[in-house]
C-alpha cells in the first residue's frame, strides 16, 4: 500500500486548544478552503448525531457526542495531516492543469483492496473490512490513491532520466584518516583498476579488496542512482566512459572508488525505464510534499 506520500507536517503548537482547533477548521470550510475534499457518495459514510447511541453497556447507550471529543485527540492530528496534503496536491496539480477522473482513482482502490484479498484470502468485502480495521476505509483510500495519481502525473514532468546513471562499485576503505592509511587505499584502488583494465574478471578483483560477504554476493552492484551524488571529476567520466566501462579510483564520502557503468539513464528503454522511473517516483513523492509545505506554510493545528 502507498503510505510515503502524505507525509505529516509541522508539529501543532501546545497552546492551542482543542476548541480554537475546531473553530479553525470550521472556518476554513466555510471559507472554501477544503471545497476540493468532495469525493463521490459512494466513499461518504454519515457520522453519528451528536444523540445518536454508538453503543450499549448494561443497557445504557453511549452517544455519538461523548465519542467525538475522544475521536479528535485520538485520530484527530493523522486525519488532518491526510487532508492538509490532499489539498496541497490538489490545488498544485489544479495549477499545472493536471487532473485525474474519478472513475481512474475507483480502479485504484479495488486493486487495492483485491491485493489484500489475494495475499489474506477470503472475500472483497472481508479485505475492505480489513482494511478498515487498519485505519484505510474506502474514503481514505479514496484520497491517497487519488493524490498519488496526481503526484506522479505532476512529477512525471520533472523525471529526467539522463540524470542518472546505474552502476557497480568497487570501495577501498582506508582503515582511519591518517595520511599514510589513505595513500595506501588510493594505492590499492589504482591497482584494482589497473586490474580492470587488464581484463580481470569484476568480481575476482572485487574479491581481492573486500572481504564483506554482502558486498561480493551483490557483486558491489549500487543499482541507478543520480549524477549528482557523485564527485564532480566522477560525473564527468560518467559521461565518456561507455557501458562495461571502468572510472578511474576516486576519493568519494565513502572511500576509494571505482565505478563500473552498467547503464545510463538516458539509454534507458522498457523495464529498465520502468524500474529508473519507479525509483525516481519512490524519492520524488515525499519531496514534493515536502517542498508544497515549504511553500504553502500550512501548520496542522490539532493538539
């Protein structure tokens, strides 16, 4: 399930009450502000009246009223957190002319729920209750899937695939920051490279300067990841050095490296486009969201 992308925001202030909390939010539904939370009646479901029973103990009812005190102070924060980003998006994605029909968003929400039934078993009725359970009723569902499709609608626009660049690494790692200690790393990496060059087989050489069981049974492979995580001097050979090609050792955050480019972005066609596309998504999520905050100020306001 999609959960990364409605990250919370900023932490209520103590002093507010819960009362200042509700008139605010009153306010800002009658001022229009949340007018873009209308979803199809199918995903609506009636609250309680404030006489209405909810339960029975001994014979005597609890009101729906004496509940919704404990339902704000229990669910209250997560709730509004949810809907403070629903609306972000939306008026975002409204901005830039991009929209998602709801009949798309539906498609979404019965793959979801038919992916529980598949992995728990039972009927479709007894995911949807399960999650349910879990606090994902069709509403919130609802909303997420809905944001989600307009997030990656919207960063869609912003993936850049030659940007990146997938690769595999061979790391010398010198054992402290003495000066003698790092020139024997550097030492050491150049002659792995030279190595390389020479036709050593990848993971012999890897072999022969780490000992990590996890690194060799990866064979040191890092997957795509962006230029701009890499030193200057190694972006640039990222950009001559051609698929199967070896960079030069280079001093990086980590160690000593040697980057083997298995493929660049730009190249990139079918599933591994696909693959370079999600992981892009994975990151550009929260950091969307996090940037509408940045910029909207918004503050959730629920104690």
């Amino acid at each position: 399930m999609y959960m990364s992308s409605m990250s919370s925001f900023s932490r209520p202030k103590p002093h507010r009450t819960l009362k200042q909390c509700c008139l605010l939010l009153c306010l800002l539904f009658t001022q229009g502000a949340f007018g873009q939370l209308e979803m199809p009646s199918k995903y609506k479901t009636a609250p309680p009246k404030a006489g209405d029973a909810v339960a029975k103990v001994g014979g005597k009812a609890i009101l729906g009223g004496e509940v919704e005190p404990y339902l704000w102070e229990w669910l209250g924060k997560a709730a509004t957190d949810d809907i403070i980003s629903y609306v972000l998006v939306l008026q975002d994605a409204g901005k830039r002319g991009v929209v998602v029909a709801d009949s798309e968003v539906d498609k979404e929400v019965d793959a979801e729920i038919d992916s529980v039934r598949a992995s728990r078993g039972g009927s479709t009725e007894q995911a949807a209750e399960f999650l349910k359970q879990q606090g994902f009723t069709r509403s919130r569902l609802f909303m997420r899937l809905k944001a989600k499709l307009l997030m990656d609608r919207v960063l869609e626009g912003e993936f850049h695939p030659e940007t990146y660049v997938k690769v595999a690494t061979i790391l010398v790692k010198a054992p402290s920051a003495d000066a003698s200690k790092v020139a024997e790393a550097i030492a050491k990496a150049q002659d792995a490279y030279k190595q390389l060059q020479t036709g050593q087989p990848w993971d012999n050489v890897l072999a022969s300067v780490t000992t990590d069981k996890n690194v060799l049974k990866t064979h040191g492979i890092l997957g795509w990841r962006e230029l701009s995580a890499f030193p200057d001097s190694v972006q640039r050979e990222f950009s001559t050095v051609k698929d199967g090609g070896y960079t030069h050792a280079a001093q990086t955050k980590n160690g000593i490296q040697i980057f083997r480019v298995d493929a660049h972005g730009g190249d990139a066609k079918g599933k591994e486009l696909e693959a370079l596309k999600a992981l892009y998504m994975e990151s550009a999520r929260p950091a969307y969201i996090a940037r509408l905050k940045s910029q909207s100020g918004v503050e959730n306001l629920v104690k």
